[in-house]
C-alpha cells in the first residue's frame, strides 16, 4: 500500500503507456515470427518494431522527464 | 538462436511488461525500477535483434523466395529433367542444400549485401508484388558474379583439375569470363519455357 501512495502518477501513466505500446510490439513481433513470408518481415520492421521504440522512448524519456508532485 | 529461443524471451519480456502495466506501483521500489529497465528497455531490444535474426535467417530458405508468385517458375525450374540445366542439376543432387537452394547462389540478394539502395531495391520487391506490377522477367540487377560458383568449386579437385577450368581459372576468378553467360554453363532458370518441359518427381 506504502508504495502505491508514494507512486508518481506521472511515471504510473507514462509506464502504462510504454508498456502497452511494447506489448503490443511484442505480440506483432511474436505474430510475424510465426509466418515466413516477405510481408511478416515488413510487418516485424515497421509494425513491431515501431511500436517497440515507441514504447521505448516513452520510457526512456518519461525516466529523465522532471518528477512531477 | 533456435527460433523456441527467441519466442521465450519474447514471452518473458510479455509476462514482465504486463506485470507493469498491471502493477505500475511496483516500480517504486529499487527491484520494480530494475524490473522496469529490464521489461521496458533490455528485453524489448533483445526481443527485437533475435526476431530480426531469426527472420534475415528463415529468408534465406527456399519457401520464403518462392512464397512470392513471380518466383514459382524460378522453383519449377529446379525440378527440370534435364542435366544441362545448372540450378535444377545442383538442387536435385544437393550440390546446395535444398532448403536454401536460392540463398547459395545469390548470396548478394538485397537483404544479405549492399547498402540503403539495396535495401531499398528489397523494399521495392515487395511493393512490385502486392501493389505495384513486377517487371517480366525478373531480372538480376547486376551479372551473374561468379563467385557464387566460385565459393563451392574454388579448391575442388575435379573444378581445378580439368583442363578447361585450369586455362581460364584467372578470368574466371576475376568475372572477366562468366561461369553462366559465356557459352559454357549458359542454361539457368529458364523460367519462360519452364511449363514445358519435363520434370524430376523426388518421390520416383
């Protein structure tokens, strides 16, 4: 409970962000791994692997963003 | 990597990033942040450069070639019955794995060599297939290098020792004389008569 009260909502937000956006790569990603055709691979860059950095920056910056009170 | 491999990675990146969105609270204390990193950052990289080498190397197997329609001829073509056709003979008597027949003699396709433009040329494929029209025939960007005969034959006895091979081993060796474009072994795919000729059954 401690840690729920002391919980940014700001981080709490941009972490669900983040890790919506790199599941959801990680299931297109997971997808295109199952099916060996030209446009699986297209689908893995520029889908999946869109997604991912997506998420990714969203955590990186929400990481170095100033902590909001 | 075994591609079971990188689906578990990929599944315990999924199972920690749930975790995350779920309980982002966690992350308040000093684990949760190490969790945090590791689900929102490492894995997702790690996750993304084992699948693109899991699929560069299932796009070196026959199937993925031939899984465009412009390319079956190109497959038919190495089942001809017929000795002088050079890809058909290596495929039919494994002088190249069969499952990855295409990839071992064009090993400079656009996605294994080259830089942006090539890469770009690979896109373009694709785009040609599903929405634009491909050119007919396929045609190879550049000629034939030798070196993709060169890199099983270059130090075998019976490429080296005949006559032949041994008097024009350095044009050979330079592509100032091609292996396939010089009268000698000069019957490829030919894929615009491929329906008509005879084929090799594996099951006979």
């Amino acid at each position: 409970m401690t840690e729920t009260q002391d919980q940014d909502p700001f981080m709490a937000k941009r972490l669900r962000l983040a890790g919506t956006l790199i599941a959801l790569g990680l299931v297109v990603e997971g997808l295109s791994l199952s099916w060996n055709h030209p446009l699986s691979f297209v689908a893995f860059l520029s889908i999946g692997g869109l997604l991912l950095f997506l998420g990714i920056v969203v955590y990186l910056t929400a990481l170095v963003s100033p902590r909001r009170t | 990597m075994p591609a079971a491999a990188v689906f578990a990675v990929l599944l315990i990146t999924l199972v920690i990033v749930c975790l995350l969105v779920a309980r982002p609270a966690i992350t308040v204390a000093r684990g949760g942040k190490v969790l945090a990193f590791l689900g929102l950052f490492i894995f997702p990289v790690l996750t993304g450069l084992l699948g693109f080498e899991d699929h560069v190397e299932r796009s070196k197997e026959t199937k993925f070639c031939l899984s465009c329609h412009i390319m079956e001829p190109y497959g038919k073509s190495l089942y001809i019955d017929d000795k002088s056709y050079i890809p058909a003979v290596h495929f039919q008597n494994n002088r190249v794995p069969r499952d990855q027949a295409c990839y071992t003699c064009h090993t400079d396709y656009t996605l294994y060599t080259g830089g942006f433009n090539a890469k770009f040329r690979g896109l373009h494929h694709i785009y040609a297939q599903y929405i634009g029209k491909p050119q007919q025939p396929v045609k190879l960007y550049h000629p034939f290098n030798n070196r993709e005969c060169l890199h099983c034959h270059l130090g075998a006895r019976n490429f080296e020792e005949g006559a032949t091979h041994a008097a024009l081993m350095d044009d050979i060796k330079s592509n100032k004389m091609s292996c396939v474009g010089s009268g000698c072994h000069d019957m490829v795919h030919n894929a615009s008569q491929v329906d008509g000729l005879k084929k090799w059954s594996p099951q006979q």
